[in-house]
C-alpha cells in the first residue's frame, strides 16, 4: 500500500435504540432446483450457546424441518459458521421459502412435516432469524433498493378488492434512478392493480416508505398499501399498514392512516392528511416488541425531524404482533374492485425502501487495504448487517465526498474505488 493512503476507522454520527442484537445471516442460499447445502453464520452470539433450527417450504405441501426430523438442529462451528442439508428427500429441491431461526441448545418443539404455516410456539423461541423466498420459475422478479421482491400476478381478481394482479412491465418497473414505478393500468377494458413483495422477512426494524409523487390526489377508489403481511393468520397476518386513499369519499379531508390490525378495533387506525401538492414524503413505522411507532415525514427520512417536517406521529402499544415469516408488500390496488371515478389511469412512484434495524450502530472499521495493478484502490469494510454505509473519500480531511452508499448484506464487503490522487483518505459513515 502507498505511504500515501491512509484509512480511518468511521465513527457512527447517530444514537441507535438498543444493544448488538444477535443476528443470523443466510450467506449461501442454493438455487431453486439444486441440491447445494444452505450456508450462512451467526453474529454477536456465542456458538457453543445456540443451534439453527432450519425449515423448507414445498409448495403444495407445506413446511418441513431440516435436515430430518431425527436431526432437527444444526451446530454452530466456533467461527458463527453453520451449514444444513436441505434436500433430504421428497420434492425438498423445489421449496420456495427457506427458514434458519437461532434458538437456544435447549430448544425442543416437535418435528414439522407437512404444516401449512410455522407455529408461533416456533417463532416464540427463535432468538433470531433469518427467511427468505428464493426465485422460482414463472414468477417475476426485480432489485429495489438493494433487494430482491417478486411481483404479484393473478388470472382472476383476488385480494385486496377484490382486483385483477398483473406482473407486467406496464404495471410495475424500476427506472434508471432505482425508483419504483407502481401503475393501475386499464387493458382490453380490464383495470389491472400492481403489488410487490420482498424476498425476505425482516422483522423488528424500521420500516421507511420514501414517495416521490404526490397521494394526496389519488382517486377515492384507489388505494396505495405499504405494509407487512403473513400468509400465516397469527396476529391478524401480522399486518402492519400504511395506507394512502380516502375510501371511496371523495370529501373526506383525511388520505392516509396508520393501522395495526384489526383494522376496526377500538385504538387500532389512526387517519391523518398528506398536505396537497406534497411530492416527496417519507412515511414508516419502526415495529418493536411491545409498541410500533408511525411517523410521516415531509421529504426525506432525518432523525429528531423539526416540528414542520412532521405530517403525523402515532403510537400503538396494544396487541403488538410477532414477527414471524411476514414480507413487505407495496400494492396500488382499487376499493371493492370499483374502477377509479376519474376512469384515468393511476401510478405512484417510490423513491426508496429502507429498513433499519433495532440494534444500536456501531462504528465500520476500513482494513486490508490493498492498491491493484490498474491504480484502483481496494480495502474491506466491517460492518453490520442491513445498516448502510457512505464511502467517503478526502485529500485534505476537511471536506469529504462520498464515492459510494452501500447496504450490507454481510459483516464483511469488499470496496473498490477508481484511480484517483495519490493521498486519499477513507472513511464509511454509518447512515441513520
């Protein structure tokens, strides 16, 4: 490494909410159809203390425990590294979802084989997870903001609405700016809504919804939904809603609400009013263990906003779900399945999705740096996983320029930058 580049250790510029949490991250996610041995590695938790209980789910049958029901938990090695025999029989190569929960050495819930969902006994014990849908034939999927969704598509009207799903190009795309576009279309006289699911389950976190169009003027029978979902009726689909639409009254002065559900029990909605015109706002929930929090926000997500970026706060402490195998959904969909009043068609664009989770942010360390052949320079960045980095990059340590934002979708990832001048320094800002 030239005497001339120096690293810095980045300090963290925000006060999180808790201590490290343990985490369990799927490093080695097999293919749809292949037989390769799921991988991945445990972090903040002391190996000799935890298993992992795995489970696959097959559809059209149901979920099964993994490796096999005599050996339902798989050892961690000293180093947090763990690895499980997924195909074990059956049609165990064709599974969709995967499931790798850390629970304790004493974890002892009886052997699944078959079940249409996870019990919450299961769920209760998991210390930490980690669950994924990997992508399979015949299903549309796309990257935004640094993860993988599939697109909903039906072939006649199903829920919410009922309304028609398509996964066309038309009803949903990511432009060049990594914006999503979602559209209800009208084809051969056919309205056609637009839902996008996440890959993953994410868990306690804040969830962060950043619009980059108004929703003010949606059309009273259209309603946009940013909210979490579970195939799995515990907790009422452990759904937690942001919703955009006034209900088919077009009077009414409120277009959005906040909701845990049930939706019509008592202290389990609030509405409130996106101001006109407003095209860029950031709505979210952080979902903790015993409360949820709602916020919307004008503009872009700050921490300790000023009163006058604030649009509505809320808190729900109630009947909190637990998490369990949700996914994040974003749906433009039409009330009752009514065609939009205006007959116009409808698109909402989202600038991003963020999550974040609970555990406090630690500072990212830079190491290994290395300068390659063609004058890039190359380090590692230790991190945290699902926090997200600016790369910055200084000549003289009083102003600095970030080359890059990442997410961290591992501890550890690797940075390349271009050739530039021959004293640099380096840091990566943890970002709120």
């Amino acid at each position: 490494m030239s005497k001339n580049l120096v690293l810095l250790m980045a300090a963290v510029l925000f006060t999180g909410h808790c201590a490290s949490a343990e985490t369990v991250i799927i490093t080695n996610l097999p293919a749809y159809g292949a037989s390769n041995q799921l991988a991945g590695v445990v972090v903040d938790a002391a190996p000799a203390a935890y298993k992992i209980a795995v489970f696959i789910y097959v559809q059209g049958y149901g979920w099964v425990t993994k490796p096999t029901c005599a050996q339902p938990l798989t050892s961690i090695a000293p180093d947090g590294s763990w690895s499980a025999n997924i195909v074990t029989g059956g049609s165990d190569q064709l599974a969709t979802r995967i499931a790798a929960l850390l629970v304790s050495t004493n974890y002892n819930q009886p052997c699944v084989n078959g079940q249409a969902t996870l019990s919450t006994n299961i769920y209760s014990q998991a210390i930490a997870s980690a669950i994924v849908t990997r992508q399979n034939p015949g299903v549309r999927w796309l990257s935004f903001s640094g993860y993988d969704w599939w697109v909903k598509s039906s072939s006649g009207q199903v829920g919410p609405g009922p309304n028609y799903f398509s996964d066309s190009t038309s009803n949903l795309w990511v432009d060049a700016q990594d914006q999503v576009h979602v559209r209800i279309t009208n084809r051969s006289n056919v309205w056609q809504c637009a839902e996008l699911v996440s890959a993953r389950t994410f868990g306690s976190g804040s969830y962060r919804f950043e619009l980059n169009s108004r929703v003010d003027n949606l059309d009273p029978n259209v309603v946009l939904g940013l909210f979490t979902w579970s195939d799995d009726s515990a907790y009422a689909d452990r759904e937690i809603d942001i919703e955009c639409g006034r209900w088919g009254n077009a009077s009414d002065v409120n277009n959005a609400q906040f909701v845990v559900q049930p939706y019509n029990l008592s202290g389990h909605l609030v509405r409130f009013a996106v101001p006109a015109g407003l095209t860029n706002s950031t709505l979210l929930f952080t979902w903790q263990t015993n409360q949820v929090n709602f916020e919307g926000l004008r503009g872009s997500y700050v921490t300790n906003p000023p009163p006058q970026y604030v649009i509505s706060n809320w808190n729900y402490s109630l009947t909190v779900p637990q998490s369990g195998d949700e996914n994040v959904r974003i749906n433009l969909w039409l009330m009752s399945g009514l065609a939009p009043s205006n007959q116009q068609e409808v698109e909402v664009v989202m600038k991003r999705f963020q999550f974040v989770p609970l555990a406090s942010a630690q500072a990212a360390t830079l190491h290994n740096a290395t300068r390659l052949p063609g004058g890039q320079f190359r380090f590692t960045i230790s991190t945290q996983y699902d926090r997200r980095y600016a790369v910055q990059t200084s000549t003289s340590l009083l102003t600095w320029q970030t080359v890059s934002t990442i997410l961290a979708t591992n501890t550890l990832i690797d940075f390349t930058d271009m050739p530039g001048p021959d004293r640099r320094f380096y840091r990566a800002v943890t970002l709120p």
